[in-house]
C-alpha cells in the first residue's frame, strides 16, 4: 500500500468533482440571473428561482469539497501504527482514508471510501490498530495494513 500514491489518486478525484461542480454551478448561476428589464412571466421567474435554489446548494457541495482538497493537500505522509485523522486503513476488500469524507474511488482494485472526522465512523475507527475489526455500517472488517 503506497499512501503518497492514494493520496495522490483522492487529490485528483477531487479536483475533477470541483471542476464539475465548478461547471454546473456557472451554468445555474447563469440560468438564475435575471435581466431586471426584460418582462418575466410566472414561469420564468419560477425557473430562476429555482435555478438560484440550486445554485445555492451547488455552492455548498463546491465550498465543501474545495475545503475537502485543502485538507487532502495538507495531509501528512507518516505512517501511523493506530488510526488518526490522516490514516489510510486497508482492509480485506477496501481502503479507507481517515479524516475527510470524500468520493470512493477505485485504487489497486480496492474501493477507497473517505470517513470524515465528524462521522460516527470516525469514532468505530479511531485508535485501532492492524490486526483489529471494524463495524462500518452493517459490515465486519479487519484491519490488514495501516498506514
């Protein structure tokens, strides 16, 4: 298990979803912006307000996982014998990073699952070790390598 190289993968996913998310908010904002002299009927008016409704939750999502690449960025590449915010937990089928949550993606053909500091999850992980089981969710894992 490379972490400098999984890091590497999560940062990448991540800006490919901002850069998304950065599209479809321009294209919402656009739709939401009305021109103050044009004469609007109800359903033109209902169509920008919703398009600013979801301007404004995309808005959310992009702040989000803008902050979520931050923190991927500034994460160490130590290795740790107990789980913190910053391990890379592997285990039988899957990998978990621990301490942002973000978009699984594929990584030496293993699902890599983010489980956020703020998470329930965080608490099921926090302070284990190789060799120990994890509940997440309704499945049972044992931690096989820790890094």
């Amino acid at each position: 298990m490379n972490k400098k190289e999984i890091i590497e993968t999560l940062i990448a996913s991540e800006e490919n979803f901002i850069e998304k998310l950065s599209t479809t908010l321009q294209e919402y904002k656009k739709a939401s912006d009305l021109d103050e002299d044009a004469t609007m009927d109800r359903q033109e008016m209902s169509q920008a307000n919703e398009a600013k409704d979801m301007q404004l939750r995309m808005q959310v999502q992009y702040d989000k996982a803008t902050t979520d690449l931050e923190v991927l960025k500034s994460i160490s590449q130590d290795i740790y014998d107990t789980v913190v915010a910053g391990s890379l937990i592997e285990t039988e089928n899957s990998f978990y990073f621990v301490g942002v949550s973000v978009h699984s993606v594929e990584v030496n053909g293993k699902t890599l699952y983010g489980i956020s500091s703020d998470s329930p999850a965080f608490t099921e992980v926090f302070g284990k070790t190789k060799g120990d089981s994890i509940t997440l969710g309704e499945n049972k894992h044992k931690i096989i390598e820790l890094a």
